[in-house]
C-alpha cells in the first residue's frame, strides 16, 4: 500500500511555517518547500514523519528511509546510490526525524526532493507527491555605471542571485582581494580602471562571487580554479588558480596559508609558503602566462589548511583577504559499493562494483582490483562488473597508493543463532534469537521454523537479525534457522532447539472399571497431564493430609466400604504442581447387587422364551416341509382312478374310527 499526500500549500525559502503532507496516521512534514543556496555550499533539507504504532495487530517499525529525486522503472533512486551525488550526501536523524545533507553543492543539484520511508508491515511505505525545491544559483555581480570620468566612473554595484536567499542576509565587498566594509546587497562608489570587485554573503564567504572589472576585462584580480580540493594522505595535489595584472607587470607571486599565519614573524603579513620548514622539499610552484599552480606532495593530514595566491607590481598589491582554495587531506577510505539483487537463486551472481571513497579526488585516479587478493590485470576503472562465486572476495585501491586498500566485499559466512537469555526457556518468559553472519556488505536475514511451513515460507514476514517473544508458549518450541543474505549471495544456519518448559496443566483421571466398585473387587485410578519436563503423580483421599499412593496409576485392591470416598491426584514438575478434580469411588449395596441379580434372571429368562420360540416356528417349518410335496401325487392318482379314491377316504376313516377307540 502506497500513500500519496496531497499538496498542501507553497511556501518560500526555509519558511518557518511546516509543511504537512499526509493523511490519516501517515504523513510527512517538510520545514520548507522551497530552498535557495549557493553553489559550493551545504545544504540542510529537514523533515518528521509519522506513522501508525499498530496496524493489523502488528507493531510498526521503519524499515528503511530514503531520500530521492528521480525514478527508475517506477522505482526511487536512493541518493546515496546516485552516482551525481557520490561522496556528498548524508542522512541524519532518528526514529521521526528525517534530515538530508548536500555538501559541495552544484547548479545541477536544483531538483525537487522527496522523502521515503518503509516499515515492516507489508503493505506500509509512504512516498510524498510533493517535496523541497532546491534552487542552486552562484553570486553576481552587477555593474550599472551612472556617470564616465577621465580617471574614474561612478557606478552601483549589486550582489545578485538567481533566487532569493534566506532571511535578510549581510554582504561582503571585496576591493582587488581586500575586504572593504560589510553592506547591503548594493554598493555604490567611484571606481578606477585598475579595481575589481567581488562579493560574499556575511558568513558563507567562501563561496564569493567572481572578481568583476567595472570599466574593462584588464582589471587586477585572482580567480582559483576549485573552491575545495580532498587529496589523499600521501599523494600529491594541485591547487591552481587564474590571475591579472593591470600594470601588465608582476614584481612578485607566491603562495600562502592563513591558516599557519602564527608561524609568520608578522601575522598580518604572509608568508611564502616555500619557506615554511613544514612544507621543506614538498612544494613546487609552477607557473605559466597568467596560470599559477601550488603542487604539494606526500600529503601530511597537517597540510589540511586554506591556500591563497597573492602578486605585486611596483604599484599594486592584490590583497590578502580574498577567499581561496580549502584543502583537506584524509587518510583513504576506500569502500567496495556493490550493486546486484539482494537475494540468490544461484551462482555465479553477477554484480557490479564501484571502487568509492568519501573524499572527492581531485584528480580521477587509475584503479586497482584484487579477486581473492590477487591484483586483476588491465582493470583501472573505478567500475567493474563481475560473476560472483561463493568463494570469491574483492577489494580496490588507487594506483600510487597501494599501501591503502578497500575491505573486500563477499557473500556471507555460515551465521551462528545467539538465544538470549541462555538456559532454560520456561513459558511465558521472553526469548530471543539473533542472527549473526560475517557478510561485507552487511547481510539481511529472515528466520524460518522447520517443519513449520512445507512451503518453506520464512517464519517471519519481514527481514529481521532479531526474531523476539515477548511471551513465549509451548507451540513454539521446535527447530529454527536463519538464512544471510546479501546483494553477492547468501547462506543458511544450522538449525537451533527451542524447548519450551511449562508446569503441569489441570490433570485428567480415568477410572477403571467406571461407576460404583463390588466390594472385594478390585480399581484402577490413572492421572494424566501436559507437561514439560515430564510430571510425577501422587495421589489423595479427600480429607486425608496424607498421600495415598505415588505414580501414574493408583490400584485398589480387594475394595471394602472403607476405601470408599473422594479421590485426586497430584501432578508436579519443577515449574509447579496441579491437582485433578476429585472423583468418587463408592462401594455398591445389597439392594444394588438384588436388583442387578434380579436384571441378570430376567434377561436370562427372556432369552430362553426367544430361544424356545425360535425352536418352535422352525419344527413347524419342517412340518410343512414334509407333507407340502406328496399332495401333488395324490391330486393326480384321483385324477386318473375314480376307485383308488374312494380306496383312499375308506381308509381314512377306518383310521379315524381306530383313533376314537384308543
């Protein structure tokens, strides 16, 4: 699920007013929707954001933020991963507070700016539709002459931008390289041939704008070639810069550093930078017409300091408080980006990698690449693409600087689970395992439960290094692992025991034979419960303090009156102990054993009737059977002898008679 905010107002450079855009519990606020600044400068671009605590019985938690200013495929492109942007942005902020810095910044970098961010519900991200304009303009100075003498014009001089910069900024005017007062945005005097002029705002005066010449282009002035410059520890620089002289005729140049102004024996006047013990055997100073270059080597982190250039002639002297080139010198920082899919299906995987540093050379450097700590030949690009296996290893470095290298880049290791606390894990308490893999980059990792899921789904939606129980119960107990990934491949944990122990649940009783017991017969009482570790049983007689038996089943035998009554058992681990519900075990009576004598007769008395009857129907049956087949016979002999039945019915009745006497 994607929320777009809808436009709420337009506001002009780094208004105090906020800017809202959201809706519902999702929502970013931006400080100001429009941003002038100068070119060289940094930039702070500030924003908060919120979001929903829960969602779908889920806590919500940020994922990932980003800051970007187009898209690819649909796709922000991350800032961080822009190459126009390589070594000068930064994110700051916390949990609600978001913060983009620019440095060194470029007209190219005038663009709108948006911030995302992701959490972990797999439906919550949040893109603005609307951002911060960032408008990156450079100062101007403007000339408007209102009257022409022999030896001087009277003119207006304005310090322009191309937008508006923020508040009521003071001005800084500069005279051939001399500071000359603090005013407003305008300055008016006479000027002479010989003058330039440049202009600064009152605390950002290291981004002036260029000397300009009020009469001619043949006025005296000095333009640097870079206002900053980042060199490696140990390397060499240049550091150059352009210069003019109206006279035509330059007495002296030389290079200075204010920032080493107490080693001068005046600190108002500079020193030649090649008499510094400091920079002994390290700076050259080459010249050619009108080009002036400061070429310091074996760079020391000391040397990170300001450079300025100064010139005479027999009648002028460029001044010394005009800004100049700022150098810093660091020790190499080299890191391996990588650029491929974050996650595998098989190797090799191809992946492309960019040899980067955070100091922003000065000169572009020829490259080397190690495979497995051997130096790949013919490769001196800062970009390089490769197939990745799971054994291989990279790193780079700069050619000139091979004592300095990058950590190499590779797949991660086989992780190791932590469970923390260690020990026994009882129900109810809080768990959690950690997943740890040695990985460059950084891996993610998702947690899966074996036998959990035949579809090998993560048990976890999201990826996580943690997977927490705030209160563990005993169908999580079962067998889990991890899996490391990262943008070169990944790998898998052995699988750890989670064994949840838990006290005895209420027990069950089961009595055998069931209902009232025959006096001098025997009964068997079994207890049973869900526990882990395993319960131990002791059985009771209700009102009785003493146990009457221990162990799962309880066996009464030869059962008299006395041993009627109440009965529970007892069911005990060392997490705790539960009892059953009683059941009484009763001794039946005479009157009980008459009737069930009497039951017994009757149904015995019963069959014998059904058996009797059964008996009867079949001899009758057979009866049947037995004079049905000789009618037939009979019938037919009639048929065909008149005599032979009259024969017949004589005996019959002679049979008849016979019957009457006996």
């Amino acid at each position: 699920m994607s929320f777009t905010a809808a436009a709420s107002g337009f506001l002009v450079f780094l208004l105090s007013v906020s800017v809202v855009q959201g809706q519902d519990d999702w929502g970013v606020t931006y400080t100001s929707t429009e941003i002038c600044a100068l070119k060289g400068s940094t930039v702070d671009i500030r924003c908060t954001y919120r979001y929903p605590a829960y969602l779908d019985n889920l806590t919500v938690t940020v994922e990932k933020t980003l800051w970007f200013t187009k898209t690819e495929r649909d796709e922000p492109v991350n800032l961080r991963t822009d190459s126009e942007y390589e070594g000068r942005v930064e994110y700051h902020g916390d949990q609600k507070n978001c913060s983009l810095r620019i440095k060194d910044l470029r007209e190219t970098d005038s663009a709108v700016y948006k911030f995302r961010f992701i959490t972990n519900h797999p439906t919550g991200s949040y893109t603005a539709s609307s951002g911060v304009t960032l408008t990156v303009t450079d100062l101007q100075v403007q000339v408007t002459r209102s009257s022409v003498h022999q030896f001087s014009d009277r003119a207006k001089l304005k310090c322009h931008s191309n937008c508006r910069l923020a508040g009521h900024p003071s001005y800084v005017w500069y005279k051939n390289g001399q500071k000359i007062k603090e005013e407003t945005s305008s300055y008016t005097d006479y000027f002479v041939p010989g003058d330039s002029y440049s202009c600064a705002v009152k605390g950002q005066e290291d981004f002036r704008s260029p000397s300009v010449c009020v009469h001619d282009q043949t006025c005296n002035r000095v333009t640097y070639t870079e206002r900053t410059i980042c060199a490696l520890k140990g390397s060499s620089v240049d550091i150059s810069c352009t210069y003019n002289s109206y006279d035509n005729y330059v007495k002296s140049k030389f290079w200075f550093s204010p920032t080493h102004s107490h080693r001068w024996q005046h600190s108002s006047q500079p020193e030649d930078l090649s008499g510094d013990s400091e920079y002994a055997g390290r700076v050259q100073q080459l010249e050619e017409r009108g080009l002036s270059t400061l070429r310091i080597t074996d760079l020391r982190e000391s040397d990170s300091a300001e450079y300025r250039f100064k010139f005479k002639t027999p009648w002028f002297e460029w001044g010394s408080d005009f800004p100049g080139t700022t150098l810093t010198v660091t020790d190499p920082d080299f890191h391996v980006q990588v650029a491929g899919p974050l996650g595998f299906q098989s190797y090799p995987i191809k992946a492309k990698l960019k040899c980067h540093s955070s100091c922003l050379l000065a000169v572009r450097p020829s490259y080397i690449w190690y495979k497995n700590g051997q130096k790949i030949k013919k490769e001196t690009s800062s970009s390089y693409t490769v197939k990745f296996y799971p054994e291989d290893s990279y790193s780079c470095g700069v050619k000139g600087l091979k004592a300095f290298r990058s950590p190499s880049v590779y797949a991660p290791k086989v992780p190791s689970v932590l469970v923390s606390p260690s020990g026994e894990i009882v129900e109810g308490s809080s768990v959690t395992l950690t997943c740890s893999s040695d990985a460059n980059p950084a891996a993610t990792y998702t947690w899966y439960k074996e036998n959990g899921n035949p579809d090998y789904k993560p048990f976890s939606t999201e990826p996580q290094q943690q997977l927490a129980f705030v209160s563990i119960q005993s169908p999580d107990s079962g067998e889990y692992y991890c899996e490391a990934v990262n943008e070169l491949g990944g790998n898998r944990s052995d699988s750890i025991s989670i064994n949840v122990k838990y006290g005895p649940k209420v027990p069950s009783v089961l009595v055998s034979p069931s209902g009232e017991t025959v006096e001098g017969s025997s009964v068997n009482l079994t207890c049973s419960s869900d526990a882990n570790p395993a319960a131990t049983y002791t059985w009771y007689k209700e009102n009785e303090a003493s146990p009457k038996a221990s162990g799962q089943t309880f066996t009464i035998t030869n059962f008299t009156s006395e041993h009627s009554g109440e009965y529970y058992c007892e069911a005990r681990n060392p997490l705790g102990a539960t009892n059953s519900p009683t059941h009484l075990i009763a001794l039946a009576g005479k009157g009980t054993i008459y009737i069930t004598a009497a039951i017994v007769a009757l149904i015995v008395l019963i069959l014998i009737a059904v058996f009797l009857l059964y008996l009867w129907i079949r001899k009758k049956k057979t009866l049947n059977s037995t004079t049905e087949p000789s009618d037939p016979v009979q019938t037919v002999q009639s048929d065909s002898d008149p005599e032979y039945e009259n024969l017949t019915a004589a005996q019959t009745e002679a049979t008849e008679e016979q019957e009457d006497l006996v």
